[in-house]
C-alpha cells in the first residue's frame, strides 16, 4: 500500500526525505508484469540524509505494514547485524537504533576522509 506507507514514513520526519506514493509494473525480478505499489523517495536536503537511518525506517515500516512478505532475515545483509535486525523485530524505535551507531559511523567518517578526493 504506497498511500498507507509514504504517510506512515513521512510521520516519521526523517532528515533530509520526503515520500511519495508510486505504482508501477516491475519487467523481472520477484513480481514481473504485475502492478506494484511503493513510495518514491526525494532528497530534500543530501547534507542531513543519513542512508543508515533511512534503511533502518524503511525496514521498521515494511516490517509493521507487511510482516508476512517482508523477511528481515532474508534481507540481514542489506540491515545489518542479527541484533540490530533482533531490536527492530521487537519493535524498537528505528531512530534509536540508527542513534547507537554514531560512534562507529564518526570513527568510519574520520577514516574516509583521508581517501576522498575532493
């Protein structure tokens, strides 16, 4: 359901996104030819968009909207540790657990910084 999950991720206010409801038919992959619905995401500020967080609210809500087609085990790789996807099955705030990342996310921006280029 697009509508239901655009409002429910725009509730949310992540920094740096907005949400908007599309329908589409996929060519391949999982539901070729068949009408889809989902939520096109638009960078409003790129400076305050954390990927991390986003991810996180993202799987919170497929998890709460669509417990019996969404897998987070299936996706770990895509979430992240087994605890991480353990506190979001438990319905932990996604914000708070993105939240107890920011000291392993500064030590990795201080470690990239040294690599980019400009």
């Amino acid at each position: 359901n697009g509508p239901a999950l655009s409002d429910a991720l725009n509730a949310r206010k992540i920094p740096g996104v907005r949400f908007y409801p599309v329908t589409f038919t996929p060519t391949a992959a999982k539901f070729p030819n068949e009408l889809c619905q989902g939520v096109f995401i638009v960078i409003t500020n790129r400076t305050e968009v954390r990927a991390a967080r986003l991810g996180a609210e993202l799987a919170s809500a497929l998890l709460k909207m669509s417990p019996a087609s969404f897998s987070m085990d299936v996706n770990l790789k895509l979430i992240g540790s087994p605890a991480d996807i353990a506190r979001l099955k438990s319905g932990d705030d996604p914000a708070s657990i993105a939240a107890s990342w920011s000291a392993a996310e500064a030590r990795w921006r201080l470690l990239r910084a040294k690599y980019l280029l400009y």
